[in-house]
C-alpha cells in the first residue's frame, strides 16, 4: 500500500514564544503542499502582525475574539494591529466563536454544559490550539471567506501567540463533521506521546 512520511515539529512547552517558527514551518508546508490560503487567530494583534510578514504572497485571514468575548462591547483587538494588518492585504473576521455562542450562556445562566463547548472540551485533548483552529475554520467558512472544497492552513495558538499549525479542509459549522483535518506540522510537545509524566 502507498504511504506518506510527513515530520511535525514539536515545542518544548506551549505559548507565545513559539510563534515566528510555528508561522516559519507553516510557511514552509504552504509551499510544499501548493496551499495559498492561511487562516491564523489572533487576540491582540501580536500574532496577525508576525503572520502578515511571515506568510508572504498568501491569502490570509486572520480571526480575532468576537466583540464582548470578555465583557460586554470590548474588544481585544489592537486598531493599530488591525490597520497594519488591513493595510498587508489580509481580512480580519471578528464573529461569534462557534463553540461559544447562545449555548455558552445557557451553561452560564442556567447550568449544564451544551454539545458545542463539550466538542470544544475533547478538541482540547490535542491541545488549545487544536479547539481554535478547527473554530476558525468553520468561522471563515461561515463567512464565507474560504471554500470547503478546498484545504488551508490553520494556526492558532495556547493562550496567546502561536505554537499549533494544521492543513485542513473546513467545513460551515452545520456540516462540523465534514470538517477534516489532514495534517498536523507543529505542536506543543506536552502532547507528545513520549512526554513524560511527573505523576507517581
């Protein structure tokens, strides 16, 4: 039978640090594969910044928090980050998050956790940022920014910055299983299968 040998890379720990080589790698992948579009969450800007520079001649949105994600009518967003990234050539798609919408508040108000966030809580079995990019791509699917025909790239993060890069083929959130991810190029490594436990 035919096979496939890919490498991913993984970080030694988790976070913001890790972002430049997460976008450098997925650059590298986006070449080798043919891929021209890049999906990347952002919260602040920090991330969109280093995106837009990195990922050069490729068509990239970049995903922020939904507006009141932390209170009411706030947004995380830098507008100066939003005006560089704007002036680049990339979209900005500021919506509400697909595993955190009405039903969140459901949970909140009334207790019980809804289908979307217990999704949300099994995605993070390979890592936060492995919630996020498959949120992004249903996301801009939504939206209507990218096909679900075709694959993209998708980095995300833990917390802030970038350390999870992914191809997948998005899916809008009513098909969410459609969604397919195709291939994992870097992650935190304490989900490495040789990571070892502290536990005795």
């Amino acid at each position: 039978m035919a096979s496939t040998t890919a490498s991913i890379t993984y970080f030694d720990k988790p976070g913001k640090h890790n972002t430049q080589q997460a976008l450098e790698i997925a650059r590298t992948k986006a070449a080798d594969l043919g891929i021209h579009t890049a999906l990347v969450a952002s919260t602040t800007g920090y991330t969109a910044r280093l995106a837009v520079d990195t990922l050069t001649n490729m068509d990239i949105t970049i995903i922020t928090h939904a507006a009141g994600y932390i209170e009411p009518d706030s947004q995380e967003f830098d507008p100066k980050a939003h005006a560089y990234v704007a002036a680049k050539g990339a979209r900005i798609l500021t919506a509400q998050h697909t595993f955190a919408g009405v039903n969140r508040a459901i949970r909140k108000s009334l207790g019980g956790y809804q289908s979307d966030e217990i999704i949300a809580h099994v995605l993070r079995i390979f890592g936060q940022g492995m919630k996020v990019v498959c949120e992004i791509a249903m996301m801009a699917a939504d939206a209507g920014f990218v096909s679900t025909r075709d694959p993209v790239l998708a980095i995300a993060g833990t917390h802030r910055g970038a350390d999870l890069g992914v191809v997948l083929l998005p899916a809008n959130s009513p098909r969410f299983f459609e969604l397919k991810i195709l291939d994992i190029f870097c992650m935190p490594s304490h989900h490495h299968p040789k990571f070892k436990s502290s536990e005795k």
